[in-house]
C-alpha cells in the first residue's frame, strides 16, 4: 500500500513540475517580448532608424527565445545526459 501511495505522490509531483515549468517558460517568453518592446522604444529615442532598430531588437528577441526553447532545453539536457 506504501509503494503505490509513493508513486501516486511521485506522478503528481511530476506533473505539478511540469506544469510550473511551462508557467515559467510562457512568463519568460512574455517578458523578452515586453523588452522587445522597450528596446525598440529606446533604440527610436536615441535617433536609430527604424530599419536597423527591428534588425537589432529581432536579434535581441530571437536570441531569448531560443534560450527559452523547450527544444533547446531538451538538447541541452541530452548533452549532459552523454
């Protein structure tokens, strides 16, 4: 009766972790976009024209995004795992 009790308890952790895992990638991916934002915002204040300022904040977007990758977590974690 334990053993069960312990999986149960084990399965549901699991899927609790999983589940505020996602939470916080979809916050992190909210805010590099809000940064975006800002960035692009900023980069207009300062008198950079518009074309060089989306090249420069869609290097700024692509490159947190992809650290938010759940694909690229998940090679990352096969790299340790070797």
């Amino acid at each position: 009766m334990g053993t069960a009790r312990l999986l149960a308890s084990a399965i549901s952790g699991g899927f609790k972790m999983m589940a505020k895992a996602y939470m916080a990638i979809r916050r992190g991916k909210g805010q590099v976009k809000d940064g975006a934002k800002t960035f692009y915002e900023k980069l207009q204040e300062q008198g950079i024209p518009q074309d060089v300022a989306k090249e420069i904040t869609s290097m700024y977007t692509e490159s947190g995004m992809e650290f938010l990758s759940i694909r690229k977590m998940m090679q990352l974690a096969s790299q340790f795992n070797d």
